[in-house]
C-alpha cells in the first residue's frame, strides 16, 4: 500500500541493509556522523568526476574537432569549470538541494546561498537510514555534475560558437535549466527525515495524534523534486545530466546552424589519438560518476562500478560489430564512441540494474546510437558537430526508460526502494511495469522539453545581446586564432 | 648536371635510399607531399560521416646529379619503388644550370 502512496526511491542491497540495522537500533537517537570510508570514497569519486570535464571531455572533444578549433573546445571546456565553481557555491547549491517554498518542485531556494550554515560538522543525507556523509563533500560531488553537464553540451556548436556566447550562455543555462533540473530529480527529505515521520504515525495514539503525524509525513514526503515524487529513478543522471545537456546540444546545433563547408568539405577529427585518451579518461571517471552517485562506500557502489564496465564493454562492442558488419571496417572512433555510448545508458541503472541486464542495455546503446549518429543526423541533416544528441540524449533517453525495466528483481535488478512501510528499514517495494515504466517515460518527457524550451530561449538572448556564431571569416581561419590568440600545434 | 624529382609511396624511402648508396649520389632531400594522378583516393568513415580523400600522401625525393649517372640513378629509384600497384609514383629529369655549396664556395659538380 504504501509503495502506491509514496515516491519510490533508490535502493539499497539487502546485505548492505543488514549491516546498517544494527547501529540503528542501538543509536536511534543520536544524530548520525559520517563514516571515515564513505567520506573517503566520496572525495575520491568527486575528483574522478572532476577529471571526466577536465581534461576528459576537453580531450575528447578536442580530437574530435579540426586542428584550427582544438583550443577552443579546451578554452570553452575550461573555463566552464570555472565558472560553475563559483555559482555553484554561490547559489547553485542551494537552487538544486534547499527546499524551494511554493515552487518547491520545479526548483530549491536561496537558504543555502554563499553556503549559508553550511560547516564541516553539516551532514547531507545518502540512501541509507542512519548513514550520512559530510555535506562540504556532497557540495563538491554535485559541483562536479553542474561542471560537466554544461561541458557536454559544447560538442554540438563545436568550430562555430563565439567564446563570448558560450560564457553567457553557460551562466544562463546552468542557472535556468541544469539547478532546475537536479531539483527536480535528486532533492528529496532523505530516507532518516522519512522514517522520523513514519515512526510518529506508527507511535501515535489517539486521533489527532495520528492525523497530525500523518500529516507530517505527508509533508516530508512531498518534500521533494517533481520527478522524484513522481518515482522517476535516475541514479547518476540520464536525464539530469545526458538528456539535458543533448537536447542543449541539439537546440544549439540547429539555432547556431551548420558549419561552413559541412556535408562538402573534409571536416575530419584531427587526433583520434586525443579522443581515445579523452575517452579513455571519460569511462575510468564515469566510475566515480556512477559509483560514486550511490553516496556510500557498500555492495551498491560496487554494483553501479560493475555496471559500469559490462554495459560500457558490450556497447562499445556493439557498435564495433553494427559499424564492420554495414560500413565495412571496424573503426576506433566507432569503438570508442560505442563506449561513450554505453556509459551514459548505464547512467540512470547503474545502481538499480543487475549487471546482466546492464549487458543488454549496452548492446542495444551501442547499436541505437550508432544509428543516430549515422544514419539519422544524415537524414535530418542538422550539424551537431560532435554528435551530442546522438549519443548523450538518445542513450540518455534509452538508459532512463531502460531503468524502468531492468531494476524489476525478477531480471536480475535491485527493485523499488520503500522507506516508509517498515520506518528505519529499507526494503523492497511492489513493482509494476507499467508505473515504473510511465514514470520513467514521464520524467524523460519533463527532461526534454524543459531543456529544448529553456535553452532555446537562452540561445535567443545571448543570440541579440552578443551574437551566437562567429563572422564566417573568423570560422574559416580557425576559433583559436579568431578568438584566443593562439594555435594548438607550432611545428 | 641533372635534376631528378621523384614522387614515391612513403614507405620506399628506406629502399630508394639504399639503392642510391651504392652509386655516386651525396646528398638528397625529401618532402613530404599530397597528390593524385592514376590512383584515385580513398574514403575515410567517421561515425557514419563519409568522406572522399582525394589527395593522398606521397614523399618527393629530390636529387642533383652529374649527368654521366643520371640513367643509373633514375633506374635505381624506380627499381626501389616500385610495387607494381597504382599510385607508385613518377620520376622527372630536369637538367640543371648550376649549384653552389654554401659552406665551401664550392660551385656545379664539386658542389652537389
């Protein structure tokens, strides 16, 4: 019953639960400290994570692109981490993770702004009751995610975009999509502000007693991101990070307009060398993306690991394959970007799928985004210069439905969490396809048309006040002459 | 005095270097050059964008030599480079005014 009244939430294995039961009991009243392993992990899945924007994605990219561009895909990469550092501490943290008031669901408040009453003893909540990390290390985990998402998004107007452009828009975007967005799907009251509440319902004794308490947790539960309330399940963030940043992308690509020369010239990556580095460093840092979105250092983390190279292993394959078996030749950029691929499907499942559903999930990933990013972007002909939308929404989009079916127990997932039924213990709730699925699909629904709306217009505006392209001399000279200065290779 | 410009494959260097050791040639220079002629490009594939690379890379060897030699020089190179495949390249004899070594003041035969 109470599966069907309250959200569903991220789930933790049963053997990590019985390791956690007893310090609960025994301390039920004391305030939770942050264990020394999990503080640890965190710290170092942050800095993982930190490495997939910088130098990951900037290397990755940057090969990808014509030697005339490479500094400006690593400028424009860079100078996004450094402008996220500081509005996320600013006020970005506190518009993705304080309450929001009345407008609650859609987007948090100014409470925490310049880190307001946030200390080194402030704990943030994880998915366990009673387990806690300290909240300076979830502020720079989820730092990490505001810095990469934006950092994506630059692959898709790649050789075209005015440097100007892309700081304001950068601003603009983060602030108006990419807060709203992790609102909605990770803010939740935590799984010990759920139990509180449900226990004082269970320990109610007369009427009003229990009408109040009841109320109360109905008010925690609501305490929480639209999507979160509608259980849409996001471990590590298809749709927060992957489908946003690609639809971005896909506005983007299509407003800015196509490269000159594309479809007539060569437009060849200069150095698949430096994009298999890129990649390379881009899946050993997804560990600390996936891994590391569990907030504990336990069987779940290592579960979401796990997913994490079988999914990514068996799409990189399965683009390999698809692209030999119609294009003749097994080709690196295809088994890289097959990875790639698989990485951002295992995203949303990474916790909740079992590692053989994850196998499913990239082989279909590799061959799907394969398909988009030939045959689909040729059709439609829009230049989405690094194939953002190929690969970051469709597998985004995929992955997040995919988790709707794969974290089902009966194919090897972990199942729905249910903090409510049994106050203080996790276990796992009723699921039904259909619900799971729909709310999955819903979330995917919300996720593109709040970015295609949002950044469109943000595109509009940095379009009239600063230009969006550069002059067409400067984009036949090369970015980084025409804007920095400076070119990537003196021989 | 002859001056012969070879267009070669790139991985003849090695084998036209030593099929000129053994004659009386001092001293060449190799650069790295794109061209077409008989062979016709190839198609380079990225993520499903295709593209036809017509110029392909070639080395051009180019070689001063005393007249009396130049039959056997030009026999030695296409000796070393052929494969019997298009695109194998074409040599081009030149005749040649005058040289002068820059160190020595040297001048015509002496120079090269």
């Amino acid at each position: 019953m109470f599966s069907r009244l309250f959200p569903r939430v991220p789930v933790l294995s049963g053997a990590f639960l019985l390791s956690v039961l007893a310090p609960i009991v025994a301390h039920a009243a004391d305030a939770p400290v942050p264990d020394k392993g999990d503080t640890t992990w965190m710290l170092v899945s942050t800095v993982l994570v930190f490495f997939m924007a910088i130098p990951g994605i900037a290397l990755f990219y940057g090969g990808l692109v014509r030697a005339k561009n490479m500094l400006s895909i690593m400028t424009q990469v860079y100078v996004i981490t450094c402008l996220v550092s500081l509005i996320w501490v600013i006020y970005g943290y506190s518009l993705a993770f304080t309450n929001g008031g009345g407008i609650n669901s859609f987007i948090g408040g100014f409470s925490k702004a310049f880190l307001r009453g946030v200390d080194a003893n402030s704990v943030a909540a994880t998915f366990s009751n009673g387990v806690v990390i300290p909240e300076y290390v979830y502020i720079c985990f989820q730092m990490t995610f505001a810095m990469l998402t934006p950092a994506l998004i630059v692959g898709a107007f790649a050789e075209r975009m005015r440097f100007s452009a892309l700081v304001l828009f950068m601003v603009l975007w983060v602030t108006f999509v990419y807060f709203p967005m992790a609102h909605m799907v990770w803010y939740w009251a935590g799984p010990d502000a759920l139990a509180d509440a449900a226990k004082a319902v269970a320990a109610a004794t007369d009427a009003t007693a229990k009408a109040a308490a009841e109320a109360r947790l109905a008010e925690v539960t609501a305490d929480a991101g639209l999507l979160y309330k509608w259980g849409a399940l996001d471990f590590a963030g298809g749709t927060v990070v992957h489908i946003n940043a690609g639809i971005a992308g896909l506005v983007g690509c299509i407003m800015l307009g196509k490269r000159i020369g594309f479809g007539r010239e060569l437009i060849a990556p200069h150095s698949l060398t430096t994009t298999t580095i890129g990649a390379a460093m881009l899946w050993v840092g997804w560990f600390g993306f996936n891994a590391g979105s569990n907030l504990e250092a336990n069987g779940t983390a290592a579960l979401a690991m796990l997913n994490t190279f079988v999914a990514t292993g068996a799409a990189g394959l399965s683009w390999l394959l698809v692209e030999w078996a119609l294009k003749g030749k097994p080709s690196l950029l295809g088994l890289v970007s097959g990875t790639i691929a698989g990485l951002v499907a295992v995203t949303p499942a990474a916790g909740f799928a079992g590692p053989m559903g994850s196998i499913v999930l990239g082989l279909v990933a590799g061959a799907v985004c394969f398909f988009f990013c030939s045959t689909v972007k040729n059709a439609l002909g829009y230049d989405d210069s690094l194939d953002v939308f190929g690969i970051h929404c469709v597998g985004g989009i995929l992955g997040a439905i995919a988790t709707g079916i794969l974290v089902a127990p009966s194919l090897g997932g972990v199942g729905l969490a249910d903090y409510i039924s049994s106050p203080g213990h996790l276990v796992a709730g009723e699921y039904v396809f259909s619900a799971a699925v729909l709310s999955q699909i819903k979330a995917v629904a919300v996720a593109i048309t709040w970015s295609a709306v949002g950044s469109a217009i943000i595109y509009k505006i940095v379009d009239m006040v600063v230009g969006l392209r550069a002059e067409p001399e400067e984009e036949r000279e090369g970015l980084d002459l025409a804007e920095h200065g400076e070119r990537a290779y003196n021989y | 005095m002859k001056f012969i410009v070879a267009i070669i494959k790139p991985f003849k260097l090695e084998e036209v270097r030593d099929a000129l050791s053994p004659l009386d040639v001092h001293g060449l220079t190799v650069t790295e050059v794109k061209g077409y002629g008989r062979q016709k490009g190839h198609t380079e594939i990225y993520r499903g964008a295709e593209y036809a690379v017509n110029f392909l890379p070639k080395l051009k060897i180019e070689v001063a030599v005393d007249s009396a030699i130049v039959d056997q020089v030009v026999a030695a190179i296409a000796g070393a480079a052929r494969t019997g495949q298009i695109g194998d390249g074409k040599i081009f004899v030149l005749s040649l005014e005058s040289a002068l070594r820059i160190r020595t003041g040297e001048t015509d035969l002496d120079a090269i």
